[in-house]
C-alpha cells in the first residue's frame, strides 16, 4: 500500500505559521525586556545620589558652613543619602550644635561613616555620629571621649572616671564632681543630657554615651558595634552603601527606603568659601589680622594722606573681628591684647625710652596667652606666634626708643631755644636804658623783671641769625662788637660781649 505525501506536506505548512509567532513573541518579550532594564536604569538615577561630604580636622565655624550648606545642597539635588566621613579630634560646641541642627531637620537622610582606617571621631564628632541618621565605622578606627576639654583648664578640676567595680566605697569612689565647681558640673550635665537625648532619638546605647562624657571612655569598631553604639560596619564607603541598600529610615518628612547598591556617589568639596572661612578663623591668622590692622592705622594716623596703611588696616581689623566674632574668645584677653598695642603706638608719640613700649609687649603677649578660651586641638596660639608678634613689637619700641634718644641729645636747631647760644654782632647801642611811654626801660617788660635802671642795664639792637634783635646787657656794649646769647625774654635777647674771655669759658 503506497503512502502520499500530500498530508506531510500540509502539516509542514501548518507548522510555519506557529513558528513565525514564536520568534515573534520571543523577540517582543526581548524587547520588553529591554525596555524594562532601560526602565530600571533611569528609575534608578531618578532615585536619587548618594552625596559624600568629606570632614577632615577640627570641628569649627569653616567646617559647620560646609556641612550646613552641603545638606542643602543635597536636599536640593534629591539626592537619596548624605554620608558624612570623619576623621576629626573634636571641636567647638557652637559649631557642633550648629551642626547637629541641621542633620535633625535635613530631609536626606544622613549616614555618619568614621573613616578611613586610622579616623576618629572624638569629642565633638561622638556627638555628630549620634546625631545622624545612621552610624557606621571602618575597622581600625574609634569614637568617644566626648568631655568638654575646656573643663580640664587651669583651676577646673577634670572629671574623674567611676570605678568599675562598685565594691569599692572608699574615698577614690567618690562622685567627681565633689571636687568640681558648680559651672563645671552644669556643663557636664548639660553635655551628658544632650548625647543621651541624641541617643534615644536615633535608639543607640544612651548609657555609653553619657560615659563618653562624664569619663571619656572610648570605644574600637568592633567594641561600638557590639555595644550598639553604631549601627553597621563597613570596609569602605561601596561597601557601606551595600549594606546600607534596602534599608527605611525616618527623616524630618518622612520615611526613605534606599536603593544605595548602585547609585551614583557625588563628592562635595570645600568651595573657596570654605576655605577662606578655614584660613580666617585660625586663631593665629585672626591674631595677626588685628595686629596688622591696628599698626595700619596708627601709620595712617602718623602720615595722613599715606591711604595704603589706612585701607589695609580697616581691612585686616574688620576680617580679625569677624573671625573673632566665630570663635570662642576671652574678652580679657581681647582687651589686653588691644591695650598692649595702643601702648605700643603711644611709645612713638610720647618716647618714654621704653616704658610703655615694654607694659604694651607684656600685656600683648598676656592677652594673646588668653585669648582663645578653649583647649580644643587646632584652636590654641602656639607660642611660638605670640613670641614671634611680640619680639617685632620689641624691634619697633627698640627703634622708636633709640630715633627719640638721640633726637634729646641732638642740639635745637630751630625755636626760640636755638637763640641760646648763638653769636651775633651789635648794630645799635644804647648808653643808657630806653624807656617807652609808660617811663618804663624797654627791657623792663613781663619776663624782664629786675632789668632797671637800678642794674643799669643797657638796651641796643643786634643782629643775629640774620635778624635785628633788641638786646639787652648787664653793660654797654660798642656797636660792632660780637656778643653771645645768653637768653631770650619774649622778644628781647639777654647778650653778654664774645670777646669776654670769662664769659666766653662759661658758654663753652
């Protein structure tokens, strides 16, 4: 029985049709697929950035700008989470809270991240680090020791750690603040209160926290996690964003959920405003501005019209105050340190050999000792600076001295005191007193007392220095004969003959 194709031929023709539609499903599904991935991709890069705002260094008016004005910046951008990275020994209390602020009313969330290997975050950064939204650290590095350093000063008793055990009720048991003043104690509670509020916002261990301020404890990575001091540990920041992706975090507006795995990193750097902040408010460079500025103005007063010295004076002393207005300063200080420099600028006006120029080195110098009031790592005038500003104020009262000593020794070369002594030759002379209408002698004038006719004093004119001079002497004297000044009584000259041999001895 033969067989015919024609059937096999149908079915091939059948199965074409359903093959085409395959391909043509795969490829659509491809597409979407595609499409998808593309989706993803841009939805991902809508999500938001992840901004790096790096913090190297003390903590002080320059670098609470950055930070305040970075937050903006990445609330403006959209940005899905700001990381902080510390590396900081601690800092001043305004610029910290100042600072803290404004983490607390960012609507980024904020991610403290201690690194790299080696950072701290001490002090002023524990407080920071709890502030933030979340706390993370790299190994090797460690946070805490969070007492005001001001409190361990000169005549402030700092607080002593609590022993570990409470076995021990003997004396070293006893609170440290028995031994502390009352302002001591209030700002240690004050600090206390804040971190442990700080913590019990963001629900890490309150009762280290207030440890690291009342005994200055410390803590490792490792030993910070282990005590939910933070939150995570991370290698590095891709590593941090890893573990940190997927996770919801309460901000000010609300909840965020971060998709950090691949997002975006963007890096803010300190701007030149940051870094003219930074240069002002170094205490060195605000020291020096007001020196500079005070001795501008006093060569501006000295030389008026000179403009130059007057301009950059005002210049230097505004930018010193204003850098003095961010930091923690002793007005004492202040004071004497502007005392210090008017004395120094009264020792050019009123030479007094030295004295007041050497009362304006040491009170300079004393002010400048005192004038931060703070012990905090970069906030202090190393000696060296005050030595160095103090010995030119020296060399100026040293020249200034030396310039009036021997302008005393110097002879008068001008004035009515420079008659004293000189020669002149007699033109007009007179045997006898002249008397004025009131029959008083011409030399019996206010200041001639004595000169009479009883003294027989003889009045005559002469010239000296060029000029005719009513001359009066105990005795006549010819016409053209030389004589000496001897003294001057308004607009008569007392003369005695130069050619006196005894005379002449006495004037030499």
């Amino acid at each position: 029985m033969k067989t015919h194709p024609l059937p096999r031929i149908a079915s091939t023709r059948q199965a074409r049709p359903h093959a085409r539609l395959r391909a043509w499903l795969a490829r659509c599904i491809a597409a979407l697929l595609a499409l998808a991935a593309c989706a993803t991709a841009a939805d991902s890069s809508q999500v938001g950035e992840v901004a790096v705002i790096p913090v190297v260094g003390a903590i002080g008016p320059a670098s609470a700008d950055f930070i305040t004005r970075s937050l903006a910046r990445a609330a403006r951008d959209q940005a899905q989470l700001a990381v902080i990275e510390l590396d900081t020994p601690g800092g001043l209390d305004t610029s910290m809270r100042q600072i803290i602020k404004a983490i607390l009313a960012s609507p980024v969330p904020v991610a403290a991240f201690i690194a790299p290997g080696g950072a701290r975050a001490a002090s002023a950064g524990t407080y920071i680090v709890y502030a933030c939204h979340v706390a993370a650290m790299a190994p090797g590095t460690n946070l805490g020791a969070a007492t005001p350093i001001q409190l361990g000063g000169p005549g402030i008793a700092p607080p002593e750690p609590k022993p570990a055990s409470g076995l021990d009720k003997g004396p070293a048991s006893a609170p440290a603040t028995d031994t502390q003043s009352t302002e001591t104690r209030k700002q240690i509670h004050d600090a206390a209160a804040y971190i442990r509020g700080l913590a019990q916002l963001r629900g890490r261990n309150a009762d280290w926290a207030e440890r690291a301020v009342r005994e200055a404890v410390s803590l490792s990575a490792n030993e910070a996690l282990a005590q939910h001091v933070v939150d995570l540990t991370a290698r590095d920041l891709p590593d941090l964003l890893t573990k940190l992706d997927g996770r919801t975090i309460e901000t000010a507006n609300g909840a965020h959920k971060l998709a950090t795995a691949h997002a975006r990193i963007v890096t803010f750097e300190p701007d030149w405003r940051s870094h003219v902040l930074a240069v002002v408010t170094d205490p060195n460079v605000a020291l020096i501005l007001l020196t500079i500025g005070m001795y501008g103005l006093f060569f501006e007063f000295a030389n008026p019209g000179f403009v130059l010295p007057g301009v950059a004076g005002v210049i230097c002393l505004l930018i010193g105050l204003f850098a003095l207005q961010l930091l923690p300063i002793s007005y004492t200080g202040l004071a004497l340190i502007f005392l210090g420099i008017a004395f120094l600028i009264a020792e050019a006006f009123l030479p007094t050999f030295g004295t007041l120029g050497f009362g304006g080195i040491v009170a300079f110098a004393a002010g400048a000792l005192m004038l931060i009031d703070t012990d905090q790592p970069g906030y202090g005038i190393p000696l060296s600076t005050i030595a160095a500003i103090s010995a030119a104020g020296a060399v100026f009262v040293f020249f200034v001295s030396s310039f009036a000593y021997r302008a005393r020794k110097r002879p008068v070369v001008s004035g009515g005191e420079a008659l004293v002594g000189s020669i002149g030759e007699i033109i007009d002379a007179a045997l006898a007193p002249v008397r004025n209408e009131a029959g008083n002698a011409v030399g019996n004038e206010p200041g001639n007392a004595g000169r009479d006719e009883a003294q027989g004093a003889s009045i005559g004119w002469a010239r000296v220095h060029g000029e005719r001079w009513r001359v009066c002497a105990a005795a006549p004297i010819a016409a053209g004969a030389r004589v000496r000044v001897t003294g001057r009584h308004g607009l008569t000259l007392d003369v005695v003959q130069a050619e006196d041999p005894q005379q002449r001895g006495v004037s030499s």
